[in-house]
C-alpha cells in the first residue's frame, strides 16, 4: 500500500518536472518575440490606388505569415530609374525580400539579377523577370489576357472598323496584353491604333486628340489604372466608342454598373497580393526559383457581374 501511495506522488512529480525542463528549453515558448521578416514592395505607378485590393491580400498574407511589409512608389517621371535606385537601397539595407511591380523589365534586368545574386529574393507581379534572377511571377497569362480582350472588342467593332488600344505601357506584362490583342484583331480584319500619350500629355488628353482626329468602333484599356481614367473620360460622351478593359477595381465595378464599360477582364486580385507574399516568404527560406500557376481570370459584363463567382472577383470580402 505504502508502495503504491509512494508512485501516485512520484509519478506526477516526475511528470511536472519533465514538462517544466521542456518549457524552459523550448524556444518557440521561451517568451522571445520571433523576428517579422521585412519585405519591400516597389509598385510601378505614384498612384497605386488602382492596387488596393492587392495591398489588402498582401496584408493579410502579412499577418498570417509573420511579415512586414514597406510600401514604396516612384514620384518622377523616369519609374525605371527611380525603381533601379529603390531596388538597389531596399537591399542595401538589409531587407529580406522585395516584390516589384516592374515598370520596364529591359531597364530592371540587370539590377535585378545582381541584388539577387547577392541574396536579395525578388519576386514580381504581372510581369515575369525569371530570366534576371527573380523567384516567382504572380499573375495572369498576359498573351491569353490579351487574346481575350481583343477577341470580346471584335463583338463589338465590325469587320474593317478602328479599335483603339490604350498604351501608357514600358516593356513589361501590360505591353505584352496590348500585343497580343493587336494581332489578334489585325488577323481578324479589324484596323489598330495604339493610343499613347505624347510628351508630358495625360492619358485623357490623348483620347481627346486621337477621337478628336478619328472615328473608332471600340477602345480597350489593358489595366486598372488606365481603365479607370478611359471610363471617366467617355462617360457621358456622345457617340463614345465601346469600351473593354482589365481590371477590377470598385471604380471600375462601378462604370460596369453603369454600362460605360462593357466587358472586362477580372482576375482575385485579393488572391493575387495573398500570393505574392507567400512567395517571398518561400524564397527567404531559401527556395530558388519555383513555378507558380498563372493566376485565373474571367470576362465579366454587366448582365453577370453580380453572380457569386464574379461578386467574389468585384467585391471581395476580407476577413
């Protein structure tokens, strides 16, 4: 009896012991705060409102994975060379990773591939810079993109009628959407200019001179900021062409509403900036390079936008 009293005391006694040696020694309860891992991101335009959804899913991939992030914009003309210098300071100065938006891939290559040789991971959305060096691309396929976009614009530009596509674009993803769709719309018998702005002209000023100086059936702008700015633009505006675009932005959810856009094409850009930091986090533990699926995206126009799949896409809800 003595015996059996004794090991109900020492048993648990032992016990206590053993998991009072493994909580002093464990680190992960030592009560040591765990380092944050710093992560850049270098959007492409001054305004990145147009990015908002993105930031919010980068965020939250922020919170879940133990990151946090900097957010830098260029405020010149020259973006290329302001992201060149951003790329070079955020790793001089020590951070572990950084995600780029990039301007001009030519004009990013080389000092991408050098950061990046030197430890700093780089990976990009939208467009892919693998080739310099990069880990990941988080984004749709820009020539499918394109090709869609070109191929609902034809719905509406009979054959032998003018499309004008928007082009603000460096050499980067968005000028490889506005490619694709162009000859996919030559091929179709449809003419194709390319409206750019000219000098310090804004992307408005730019319609109103080429509408002013031709007569077009459709206009297609090729991401959210563009899209946004066309939208304002032909509101309202007699005899405005038809307009198509990429994006998703409540902006642009809005003028879908209205019927000042007809079609566009969306993709979870809440989905996208979710994965873009998890794809960080992965190459600063060390991962080379490694393929993420491109992104889906599907056309939306007014009559299905309110449907629960494209709702999500046009609406999302953060939790």
């Amino acid at each position: 009896m003595k015996r059996k009293v004794l090991l109900q005391l020492v048993v648990p006694l032992l016990s206590l012991c053993v998991l009072f040696l493994l909580l002093t020694v464990d680190p992960v309860r030592s009560g040591q705060p765990q380092r944050l891992l710093e992560i850049s991101v270098l959007y492409r335009q001054s305004d990145a409102s147009a990015w908002s959804v993105v930031r919010q899913g980068m965020e939250q991939a922020a919170v879940d994975l133990g990151a946090e992030l900097r957010f830098l914009t260029p405020a010149g003309e020259d973006v290329p060379a302001e992201q060149r210098e951003l790329l070079e300071r955020e790793a001089e100065t020590g951070t572990d990773a950084i995600l780029l938006i990039p301007s001009d891939r030519a004009a990013l290559a080389e000092t991408v591939r050098e950061i990046t040789a030197a430890g700093t991971p780089v990976v990009t959305l939208e467009t892919d810079l693998s080739d310099a060096g990069a880990r990941a691309c988080i984004g749709a396929d820009n020539t499918a993109l394109g090709e869609a976009m070109g191929t609902a614009a034809l719905n509406g530009a009979p054959e032998g009628s003018l499309v004008i596509l928007l082009d603000t674009a460096e050499d980067n993803g968005i000028n490889d959407r506005i490619r694709a769709a162009e000859i996919l719309l030559k091929a179709a018998g449809r003419r194709v200019y390319r409206c750019s702005p000219v000098g310090t002209e804004t992307l408005t000023v730019a319609m109103e001179r080429t509408l002013s100086a031709m007569s077009a059936a459709a206009v297609v702008a090729f991401d959210a900021a563009d899209l946004e700015q066309a939208a304002a633009f032909l509101a309202g505006r007699e005899d405005a062409p038809l307009l198509y675009g990429a994006g998703s932005t409540a902006t642009v959810a809005a003028y879908l509403e209205q019927s000042t856009i007809l079609s566009i094409a969306a993709q979870n850009d809440f989905a996208a900036g979710y994965l873009a930091v998890g794809a960080a986090v992965r190459a600063i533990q060390g991962q080379s390079y490694f393929q993420v699926e491109p992104l889906e995206f599907v056309l939306v126009r007014q009559e299905n936008m309110y449907e629960p799949e494209n709702q999500k896409l046009l609406f999302p809800v953060t939790r």
